[in-house]
C-alpha cells in the first residue's frame, strides 16, 4: 500500500497545478479577449478549459490517486471550482471599470486560488483537515 504524501506535498504540488492553471486560464481568457468575445464569457469559456486540466492535475498528482471519479469531480466543481467561476467573474465584471482588466483577472485569481486548496482536498480526497 503507498503511503500517503504529507499536507505540505500536497500543497506544493496545488501550487505547480494552480500556476499552470493559472497559465492556461489567463492564455485562452487573453487569446478569447483578443478575437472579440466579451470579458464574462472569455471569463468562463478559459476557466471551463482550465477547471478540466486542474481536476485531472490535482486528482492525478497532487492529491491521493485512488479515486471515484465522478463524484469526486462533481464535489470539485460544486465546491472549488464554481467558486472560482464566481470569484472570477464577479471581479472581471465589477472591477474592470476601477481598475482595468487585467488587474481585475488577477485579482480573482489570487483570491480565488486562496479558497481552492481546501475544497480541492475536500472534493478530490474527502478530507477537510490532517
């Protein structure tokens, strides 16, 4: 039986999937912004995309792999991921006309990736804490 990685590997390698997320997110949102969509629906067409490789990343990788895959992605959504949908957009929409676009995006990011970790760890592995 494999031993269980410790909370701090964990985190560490949270952090190496939510950079490339992060990447991912703010690459199509950019390129999306760039052939004319809207702020919202870039938002959420780049955060679709990146939500996929995030759960596939962190329930591969980062947290334990023995895993029941649908519901475990259902709780990764439910819980982290449309937060982060939320978070978001709810700072491209109403911070963008304060200050700018792009601080906006990352603004939402960084709080979002702040709330993330608990309820990745919670939907991916069924753990709140230890």
């Amino acid at each position: 039986m494999e031993q269980e990685r410790p909370l701090q590997g964990k985190a560490v390698r949270f952090l190496i999937v939510g950079v490339g997320n992060t990447l991912i997110d703010f690459s199509i949102f950019g390129l999306l912004i760039h052939v004319g969509l809207t702020a919202l629906l870039a938002n959420l067409v780049a955060w679709l995309i990146a939500v996929v490789f995030s759960y596939v990343a962190n329930a591969n990788w980062s947290f334990e792999r023995r895993v029941r895959h649908l519901p475990a992605l259902l709780r990764f959504v439910a819980s982290g991921a449309l937060v982060s949908l939320l978070v978001s957009s709810l700072a491209v929409g109403v911070l963008t006309g304060f200050i700018g676009l792009w601080p906006a995006k990352i603004a939402g990011t960084i709080v979002a990736a702040i709330l993330n970790f608990v309820a990745a760890r919670w939907s991916i592995e069924n753990k709140l804490a230890r």
